[in-house]
C-alpha cells in the first residue's frame, strides 16, 4: 500500500494552510495568515508555493489527522498530483 493512501483518503477533509509567508519584492513582508481549505487542496497550494520559490520553512498543512510539512507536502504531491483536487 503506498504510504500516502491515507493522506488521499481524507483529501476532503478540513485543513489549514498556516505559516505560508509571502513577501513583496523588495522583501517587505506581506502576510502569513492561515487558509482553511480541503486537505488535497492545501498540500497542493504548498508544493505549487515552494515551487516558486515562496519561503515556505515554517509553513504546515495541519488537519485532525496530522501535520505535514513542506517536504511531506512535495513528496504526496510529486506522487499523487492531481488526485488530491477535491
């Protein structure tokens, strides 16, 4: 069984996007509120941040069933892409 199936089975679930911190250009710090949003969606929005090159260090996808970070968040999303998208 691949080792993320049951981050998949719980993709709809609630989770919050928090520490996402994103800056201006000039390097003025622009925010890091948390973003509720489906589990699936929210590991995305992480893996599609970082790929950017957004500062994403102290930024976690947290749920009822746990916390992940960016790097979890790369690797479910490398593996299981757009199945996630609720």
């Amino acid at each position: 069984m691949n080792q993320f199936e049951n981050v998949y089975s719980e993709r709809r679930l609630l989770a919050t996007l928090c520490g996402l911190t994103t800056h201006l250009i000039d390097g003025t710090l622009i925010g890091q509120a948390p973003c509720n949003m489906p589990l699936g969606d929210a590991i995305l929005q992480m893996a599609a941040a970082d790929k950017k090159g957004m500062d994403t260090h102290e930024a976690l996808v947290v749920w009822e069933g746990g916390i992940l970070d960016c790097n979890t968040c790369l690797k479910i999303a490398d593996q299981l892409g757009d199945r996630l998208a609720h």
